[in-house]
C-alpha cells in the first residue's frame, strides 16, 4: 500500500471519528436540552401546585373565619335583644309548702323547677336572673304572680335560687333581671354548636 492509499484511509477514519462524535454530541446536547426543559416544565407543574394549594388553604380559612364573624355576629345581635329591667332587684325563694299548688298561671308549682313570679310580666316571660355578688346566671320562666312582700321584686323556685347562690343560708339576693327574646335558648345553642364545630 503506496503512501497516498494510507493517508486517504487515515484521513477517511479520522473524518468518520469526526462525524461520529459530531452525532453524539449532538444527540446528547438534545437530550440533555430535553431533560432540562422538563426539570423546567416540573419546577413551573410544582410551582404552580404549590401556589394553588395555597390559595386553597387561604380561601378556605378565609371562608371559616368569615362564617365564624358571622356566627358571633349572630350572637351579638341575639344579646342585644335581651332586655334588662331590673339591675338591682331583691329576690327570695318560694317555701316547700307552696309545692303541688297552682299558681296564678294555672300550672302546679314545684320548687324543684326552673320558675318564677313577677307582679306584671305575662306569664311564659323567659328571665335570665344574675347574682350581683357573684355573675351567676339562671334562666327561669313566670308563671305565677308576686311577690307581695314590700321591697321585694321576684320570686324565685328554691332550686333557681340555690343555683346562683354559694350562701345556702341567704333567704334574699340582689340580682339583675333580664327579659330574654323568644327562643333565645334554642337560638343561642343553635349557634354555640356552629362555632364549637369550628373549633374541634
């Protein structure tokens, strides 16, 4: 083989090697180009999840606290429909002898019940009768008609009267009496539910 054969098969291979790595480069440049755009179109994909998953959670603890303003909204508007009549009155309780008697309402009294007897207030008048010495609170209904003794203002069931007071020897107490909106326990409970379920 003369020289000039074996520097065209020379030249020839190189060319090839050439040409080869060419293509490699090549196809490894376009593989590499598409893994990145990927890891790219990943990051947006991820990006994106990341962005609306927080727009989720920030919608809805949105929406929650609007719903519970609106709870204790409600329930703002309810205590500003009760109506304080008395905030310094004097009450006493009813003795066991009146039990099984009826009273001006026509019902049988018992001093094991949640009732009351107030002078003018129809009868089925819901009170809400607060201890002025210690902010305890019971919720009692009239039916009956009282008290008759000078400077006294309500009488109460003894297990009303016991029920906001420490002092089991107290025959009279000094309470505030407020007038409660009709089905305001109902309402009121309804409402304390709603936003208990807020908070488990």
């Amino acid at each position: 083989m003369n020289k000039k054969v074996t520097h065209i098969l020379s030249l020839t291979i190189f060319l090839l090697a050439a040409i080869g790595f060419s293509i490699y480069n090549t196809q490894f440049s376009t593989v590499e180009q598409e893994e990145n755009n990927e890891t790219r179109v990943n990051s947006r994909e991820l990006a994106s999840l990341a962005v609306n998953d927080t727009s989720d959670v920030l919608l809805e603890s949105t929406s929650e606290i609007t719903d519970i303003m609106l709870i204790n909204s409600e329930l703002l508007s309810l205590e500003n429909e009760v109506e304080v009549i008395n905030e310094s009155a004097k009450t006493s309780y009813y003795h066991d002898k009146f039990n099984g008697k009826k009273t001006a309402s026509g019902q049988v009294f018992n001093n094991g019940k949640y009732t009351a007897a107030h002078k003018t207030l129809p009868f089925g008048s819901k009170l809400r009768v607060t201890n002025n010495e210690n902010d305890e609170s019971v919720i009692v209904t009239v039916n009956d008609r009282g008290p008759f003794t000078k400077g006294r203002h309500l009488d109460l069931s003894k297990q009303a009267f016991l029920d906001i007071t420490h002092n089991k020897g107290a025959g009279v107490l000094n309470v505030k009496i407020e007038v409660l909106p009709e089905d305001y326990e109902d309402s009121k409970l309804d409402l304390q539910e709603s936003l208990d379920e807020f908070m488990l």
